[in-house]
C-alpha cells in the first residue's frame, strides 16, 4: 500500500473520529470480590451499565484481543461515587481504571431467533451457535403490568402430570411455586412442564425459557440435551447463570429470563418460565449486598430481599384482549434445608406465589414421584382455568387422598380393622399408584382423565399394588388404540360427557376380560 | 470516621475558613470527645481527599505525537470551554498508543478522539 493512500485512510479516520461525544467518566478506586466502588459518575443513575476502559494505554492490536466489553452495573450511589458490580472476570479491572457513563439500563436481546439456544445472564449466546442478527433489545428491569392491563387466568397450562393437572392445576400467567429438599425432584417436573408443552397445537403452545441459577454446568448440559433429544428445544430458551459465575449474574439471570419472556408476551404468546432456583438467587444477591455494604437483617439478606423476588414475580401475568393477550406463567423452585419451610426465603416466595407444590423426601424415597405431598400443595387460582373433563374426576381424589394418609397408619393392624376402613385403604393406596409417574413422561389430559375416571370407579381396587402402574399404562394404549375417538371427544371439548363416560365403562369392561391376568384379586 | 472529619475540614476551608482556625476547630472537637489520636489518620485522609480533589478539576490532553498538540488544543476549545477549563492550564501528554487525533480527559468527562478508539469500534461492530 503506498503512502498516499496510508494518508487517505488516516484521513477518513480522522473525519470519523471528530464525531464522537463526551463522556461521563469515573475512577476506579477499589476492585474486590465482582464488586467495584468508583470516585465520580455524579450523573450515574440506579441500575446504569457502565463500560470499563481496558484499552487505555495498551497498543491496537493488544486492546483487539480483550473479552468484549467489560460491563458494570450501577447498584449504589453515593455522595461522592457510585458503587457497581462487574458483570465479567473481576480480574480485568484494576484501580485507577477509567469507567465510562452510558447512560442506557441493562438491556437484553429477545426475539424468535432467541429459540433453541442458550445464553447467559446478559443474553449474550454461549451455544457456540454464532451471535444474532436482529434481535429486539428488552430492558431488564420493567415495571410489572398494571391491574388494568391484566385479566383473571382461566386458560390452563397442562403439565403432563397427572398429581399436578388433576389436584394442583396450573393455569397460563400464574405463579406456581415448587418447594423441596434437594434431590427430591423439583427440577425434574419442572422439566416435564417444558417437555409436555410438545403435546400442545403449535398455535398455542407456550415458550418456555429454562433460567439456571447457580447451577452445575453438567446439569445444564444435561437438560439441555434432554430437550434436544424431545424435539422441546426449537421451543425452548436457556439462560444459564452457573455455579461458577459471578454472583452479579446470578442475580440477573432470572431478570434476564423474565425480560426475554416479556418480548413473546408483548406479541400475544404464552410464555413459561422456570426459575431453578431463586434460593440461590437470594444467596447471590445477598453477597453482593454484603460487599456493597448495605446492612444486613435477618440471616444476613439485605432489607429488600422480599422486593427482589416480588419486583420479579409480579412480572408474570396474564394480559387483556386489549394488551394483546398474552401471558408469562412462571415456575420458580425453592430449596429448602431439611424440610424448613417455615425459613425466610421460602415463606416470602410462598407468600408471593398463587400456589406451591411441596415435595418430600420420604415420599420421594417411598418410590412416589412426582414425591408431591398433595395434602399440604395448592394452588389458589389455577382450578378456574381446570377443564370441566378433569375438574369433575379430580374432585373427590384429594379428599379420598386425605382420608386415606389419615388411615394410612392404621394399616399395620389391617387383620383388626373394619371392612369399610380396610376397603378405604386399598383404594387410597391404588390411587397414589395411579398418580405416581416416571420422569420425561407427560401425559396429555385425555389420558390423565380416563385414568383418573378410571381410578375412581375402583377399575384398579382388583389389581395387586404393585401392578396398578403397569395396568394402568396398559390401559390407557388399549385406549388410545381402541377407544381414540373417546379420548379425542374429551380432549376438544374438556367435557367428560355422558357418552364419553359409558364409553370408557365399556373399555373397562373390555380391558378386564381381555387381560383377566392383571385382576388376580377379583373374587 | 477520620474522612468525614477530613470531609469538614475541606469544606470549612472551602466555605473561608483559614487553615489555622479549621485544624484549630477540629483539633478542639477531637480533644472534647476524647478523640485526640485521631488526628493523623485525619490527615492522611484529608491529603487522599485533596489529591482526589485535585485529579478531578485536573484535565488531560493526551495526543500521539508532540507535534499534534497544537492542531488539538484548537480542535478541543469548544469542549474545554463547556469543561470550564482553558487551554493554557491543560496537561498534555504523549501516547504513541492512540495512533492519532487527541483525547481529552477530566472533571468527570471524557472526550475520545483518537483513531484508536475509532478502529476499535469499527472492530467491535464488525466482530460482535
């Protein structure tokens, strides 16, 4: 290249160069565990990003080869600087470090080429998939909907489970919380939700978008590829904020899952969204608090713990006609220590939520799983938005169930008790056989209201206990390859009408005498 | 506790004070509240407040070669103007890093100018 043109391109440079602004700028004057207290910014707002100056002072080609911008994220102002959180490797910044004002609110990318793939806490993609074209950019924080932007949820949100769908149902724009021990099970039926969306029309079905926060890579790996293998992913989102990432991305991730979802409600779609879990979230954020020095209360969680995990839930709703429709129904997964419930992050999330489903460990370990305790779960608004098919065979179970835990301990003197007791509890034992469930198996709520109508009218009580899940499975495919138009009857109307029910009383019928085998109790 | 009493003394100065009659001052609150030790870490800080203090009102002009300073002391005029500095009292130094064109930094502002930090916008564009 000869020198006249060097001096073009210098010149073309220079007339580019004349157009740049000013700048609010800082100094950092502390760096320490992702948190970073900066001397200036006095135009800094709350929640700003800020961009680290990493190539000052180093050579062109040296300034190229850095990560991408360093961000920081304005979580204090103070009289004479503000304090933020690194949102990267804490060790890029270093005292002295010129941090430059914005002026923006974190925003992260949304939109229809965000599915199937897996980002981090500032949508950035992880897949190795490349970057996205056009995304839409979507604030981060957002104030939730407003009364009059909402309508009552009615439309239900079918899990494939039955103790779910049938006793604590779930409808579109409503918070579920899922409560347990660890390993009892709580990521798995969140993931069957996601899985079981496949089921649904393509016109209907919801997006759901996986928030991982704080945990191991492999897990999410793992779940991950268990979407894939379902065909679930081209519907999904990932945002993964694992263990090893700062605690400022912890905390954002479920802000970051949120504002991804709020870009589908705004169109008019249906969202879901799984929090896994918030109990880390508020570890996070009670790290950063601690190091931003704000005072801490009880078990060390700063004063606005609960409005953290409010600010964010709230967020889920389900809009009007005239806001379009839409709906982002959130899951969010508590962790409890040894049973406590009564701790400080899970009664401000069970307050917050429109239900919870506990999961125990001793029913885990009994082989019921879903290990859901359905005594003690409920869910406060999700029986408006039940079909009439399933809300008229469900009805009696939680009672049946309630009274059968009460005789349960009664069973140990079985040969001393009365026939109507005795009868009482063999059918309540059936019944949580016919509600148990392997995992990565949904059921459509055809299937699950012919085994519960079934259930009801004792079609297992001839069946040993330990068969009623293979009777029960062999049942519904002898459904499903004779009696389809019964099962597809029920599924558009939601009604179990009268034909339908004398129709699956024939199947019974017909089931019974073709595999008598199963019915080795029958007198 | 030693910056806030740094912090009065600053602005007591500030406000017209004479240096005498502020140290005296302070030196009396320290000796009612039983305080009198502090006084040093007082005024360390005071000096790190003063520094501070002083980096920020101070304005740098950074050029890549000495021989550019005059063509960006009159490019920049309208921005130390609005910056409330003038440029008989600016700091210049010299960073062959920046390639070319200048880069003006203080009292909170910065305003970058230089081909580098050009080139590598048009690199972050190109790769993000």
């Amino acid at each position: 290249m000869d020198s006249s043109t060097v001096q073009k391109i210098l010149k073309e440079i220079e007339n580019v160069a004349t157009e740049s602004h000013g700048q609010h700028v800082g100094k950092v004057t502390a760096v320490g565990d992702g948190v970073v207290a900066i001397d200036g910014l006095s135009k800094a707002v709350m929640s700003e990003v800020l961009v680290f100056e990493e190539g000052k002072g180093k050579k062109l080609a040296d300034a190229m080869e850095s990560q991408g911008e360093l961000l920081g994220l304005v979580l204090n102002l103070e009289e004479d600087g503000v304090r933020a959180a690194i949102l990267g490797g804490t060790e890029r910044v270093y005292e002295g470090m010129t941090v430059k004002s914005t002026g923006k609110i974190l925003e992260v990318p949304s939109g229809d080429e965000l599915l199937g793939r897996v980002v981090n806490a500032l949508g950035e993609p992880i897949d190795g998939k490349g970057p996205f074209k056009n995304p839409t950019m979507m604030p981060v924080e957002r104030e939730a909907k407003g009364v009059i932007q909402r309508k009552s949820v009615t439309v239900p949100l079918q899990t494939g489970i039955k103790a779910i769908d049938a006793l604590i149902p779930i409808g579109r724009g409503q918070r579920e919380l899922i409560i347990g021990d660890r390993g009892t099970g709580k990521t798995t039926v969140a993931i069957d939700a996601i899985l079981n969306q496949k089921n649904e029309p393509a016109a209907t079905r919801p997006i759901c978008i996986y928030v991982a926060i704080g945990q191991k890579e492999s897990k999410t790996a793992r779940i991950t590829q268990q979407l894939r293998d379902a065909g679930a992913l081209e519907y999904s989102i990932i945002v993964n904020a694992p263990a090893s990432a700062p605690a400022a991305l912890q905390y954002l991730a479920p802000f970051t899952g949120v504002a991804i979802g709020e870009y589908f409600m705004d169109a008019g779609k249906d969202v879901l969204i799984v929090y896994d879990d918030l109990s880390k979230q508020a570890v996070a954020y009670r790290e950063i608090s601690l190091l931003l020095r704000r005072p801490p209360g009880r078990e060390a969680y700063p004063g606005d713990i609960f409005y953290l995990h409010s600010r964010l839930l709230e967020r889920a709703a389900r809009l009007s006609d005239d806001a379009g429709g839409g709906s982002i129904t959130a899951l969010p997964i508590i962790e409890t220590q040894e049973g406590d419930v009564s701790g400080y992050i899970p009664t401000n999330v069970i307050s917050i939520t429109d239900g919870q489903m506990f999961l125990i460990t001793d029913l885990f370990n009994k082989g019921i799983r879903p290990a859901i305790d359905v005594g003690i779960s409920v869910s406060r608004v999700g029986s408006a938005a039940q079909s009439k098919a399933m809300k008229g065979v469900a009805g009696g179970i939680k009672l049946e169930l309630a009274q059968f835990r009460e005789l349960e301990a009664f069973m140990q003197f079985a040969s001393d008790l009365d026939k109507e007791t005795a009868d009482r509890i063999e059918s309540g034992r059936r019944m949580v056989e016919v509600l148990k469930q392997k995992n990565g198996q949904p059921i459509s709520v055809e299937k699950q209201v012919a085994a519960i109508y079934a259930g009801n009218l004792k079609f297992f009580l001839d069946v040993p206990v330990n068969m009623v899940t293979t009777v029960e499975k062999a049942f519904i495919e002898f459904l499903d390859s004779n009696f389809s138009s019964t099962l597809e009857n029920i599924k558009k109307s939601g009604q179990l009408s009268d034909d339908s029910k004398k129709e699956l009383g024939e199947a019974m019928t017909n089931f019974r005498s073709a595999h008598s085998e199963y019915f080795s109790l029958a007198k | 506790m030693e910056k806030t009493y740094a912090q009065v003394l600053w602005s007591l100065v500030s406000n017209g004070s004479t240096p005498h009659a502020a140290v005296s001052a302070i030196k009396a609150k320290l000796q009612a509240d039983g305080r009198s030790a502090l006084l040093p870490r007082v005024a360390r800080a005071f000096a790190r407040l003063s520094e501070r203090e002083a980096g920020r009102n101070t304005v740098v002009l950074t050029v890549a070669r000495e021989k550019d300073e005059r063509h960006a002391k009159s490019a920049a005029k309208e921005i130390l103007a609005q910056l409330g500095a003038d440029a008989d009292g600016l700091k210049t130094q010299v960073d062959d890093s920046i390639i070319g064109g200048w880069r003006l930094e203080g009292r909170g502002m910065l305003v970058d100018n230089s081909y580098k930090s050009t080139l590598l916008n048009i690199y972050n564009q190109v790769t993000k």
